[in-house]
C-alpha cells in the first residue's frame, strides 16, 4: 500500500517568548512531520512548551511570543515565509484551525451559535447557504441542527465542546489542532470528544495534532506520539512503540507514572525534580538533572533530535563523534 503524502512537516522550529528577563524557549528545536490524514499526540508536563508548539504552527502565540527560525512547511509551502495577511486569508481556519484550550468557555455568550458560525463563515467569505453549512457542520460533530438557535448558557460543556470543534472544521481545513479538548469534561464526555475526533479524522481525512498531558487518552487516537520536554520533542514514535517500548528516559518516566487499575500495586511513580527554567534551560541534555542514566556528557553536550538516533535526544542512543 502506498504510503499517503506528507502534511505537514516542522524543521528547526524555535519560537520563543521575548520577554524582559529573557527569551524562554517555548520551542526550541522542533522537528516533525505528518502524513494527510495521520494523527500525532504531543505529550509532556504542564509548560513543556506543546501548547505554545500549537499555537506556532498557527502563527497564534501570544505576545512576546515569536518564531525565531525554522520552517513549517504545510503541503509543499513554507508558512512562517507568507505575510500576515496571506496568512490570514488562506491558512487560518481554511488549512490550519486549532481548538484552543479552554475554547468552549470562551464561546460569546451573547450570541447564539449560529452567529457565532455564521461570522466565521462571513469573515472568510463563504459563497454557499450560511444556515445550510452550519447545520451540515453541527450534523457532522453529532450535534442536533435545532442547537444552532442556542446560547452558550444552554448547552452543556460537552456540546460547547461539539460547538467549538465544529467552529474548528467549518472551513474544511486539512490540519486540526486540538489542545487539551477533553479538559474540564467527565470522563465519559472526555471518551465522546477523543471518539468524535478519531471519527472526523478517518471520514474528512483531516490529519489531527492532539496536546494533551495525558498519554492515556492520546493513545486512543494517535497514530504516533511525540513527547515534549522543557520546550524540546525528545522522542517521537508509532504509539504502540512509545507505549511498549519507550526509548527516552523521560518517556520510560511519564509510562511509569500512568497509574495502572489493574495492577494490586497502587503505588503511583512520580517523576523527582521538577523541569529547568526555560528561560535558561541549560547548556546540556535539558532532562539531566532528573534522569537517572545521566551520564557526564550529558550535562555540557545536548542530544540532537535525528534519524540517526531513532528520533530520540539522548546520548543513549546517539553515536558520540563530537
Ligand atoms: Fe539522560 Fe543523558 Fe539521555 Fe539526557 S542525554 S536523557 S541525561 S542519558
């Protein structure tokens, strides 16, 4: 079977926070790639940098966020090289959407959904039915057409959530990112929106960044997963080999972590220490001071992110010729 084209692929990535103590490397270093229609999860501790990674991809950080070099080079065209308005009008939402964390609280209140749609729609000048659209989109996450009347304060997290994420698709683009979309919901509603997600991939073919803190639930949809440590993938592979046969130490950590139900033994790991300021993360391996293989170079020589190496940055795994 032949292999689907690639997507989306991140070169060098570094986008930092200018701030005045300091530039902190959100993201520093990123390199990935994504088939059409595949599905990556990117996991790691809160402010390892995955949700400012989203956010790059969607020329969205917050300011004194910037993207200081690198290339994300969607479907054969180098975005971080376009102006900010042809950025605008042809990237965002039309190729790249993203449900931000946090997304469904932000729904306006004072407007039904249906307006809500309706001005994404307007802003991008749709050319079909608006009403027509956004009952096809509202059908498409399993919401019921009569929902676009509604206001925000009537519907429940799970459908704002529903609500967001076809705000996300309504312009039909080829990436969605979804950050964090299960946060704040019970965990049924959590295994709806993780099913609703796997389901938008397979029949619209759109390919899926999922940023989650939980290696658990990215799983359930993840073709592939990367983990993200102090502002840097340290490992990225098929989720069965991250699961299985984890190669990063930090990776081996966060799978020691996941609570096991099954298991008599209840003792939950914890990761000792906590990630180093990305402000001045250090010159080395950033996972030394907590790994527990951490070897004298690792604290001068920092691991690179490369084929070689099985996409893993550890010197465990890369030959030493420096
Ligand atoms: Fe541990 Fe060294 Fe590998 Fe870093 S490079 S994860 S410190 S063994």
């Amino acid at each position: 079977m032949s292999q689907a084209p690639v997507k989306l692929s991140v070169v060098g990535l570094k986008a930092y926070y200018l701030t005045e103590r300091g530039p902190v490397q959100a993201v520093d270093s990123v390199n990935l790639s994504l088939l059409e229609g595949e599905s990556l999860g990117v996991v790691g501790e809160s402010a390892c940098g995955k949700s400012s990674l989203g956010a790059a991809l969607l020329r969205s950080m917050q300011r004194p966020g910037k993207i200081m070099s690198g290339s994300v080079i969607l479907a054969g065209q180098d975005i971080t090289l376009l102006m900010d308005s042809d950025f605008d009008r042809n990237i965002r939402w039309k190729k790249i959407a993203m449900v931000f964390q946090g997304a469904m609280n932000a729904l306006d209140p004072v407007y039904s959904v249906e307006s809500q749609l309706a001005e994404i729609l307007q802003e991008h000048g749709y050319k079909g039915n608006f009403k027509d659209k956004i009952k096809e989109s509202l059908k498409q996450v399993d919401l019921d057409p009569s929902v676009a009347a509604r206001y925000p304060h009537e519907l429940s997290g799970g459908m704002k959530q529903r609500v967001v994420i076809a705000m996300a698709l309504l312009l039909e683009p080829d990436l969605l990112i979804a950050d964090e979309p299960t946060t704040a919901l019970d965990v049924l509603v959590q295994s709806e929106i993780i099913k609703l997600l796997q389901k938008l991939q397979k029949e619209k073919g759109v390919s899926v960044i999922l940023i989650s803190h939980d290696l658990g639930l990215v799983s359930q949809i993840a073709h592939k997963i990367g983990i993200m440590y102090a502002g840097q993938l340290v490992e990225v592979g098929s989720t069965d080999d991250i699961y299985r046969r984890p190669k990063h130490p930090y990776t081996q950590a966060l799978i020691a972590a996941v609570p096991n139900l099954k298991s008599k033994d209840k003792k939950i790991n914890f990761i000792a220490g906590s990630p180093p300021s990305l402000l001045a993360p250090g010159q080395g391996c950033r996972f030394y001071p907590r790994c527990p293989h951490a070897m004298e170079k690792c604290k001068q020589d920092p691991p690179e992110f490369k084929a070689e190496s099985g996409y893993v940055r550890c010197w465990l795994y890369e030959k030493d010729d420096k």
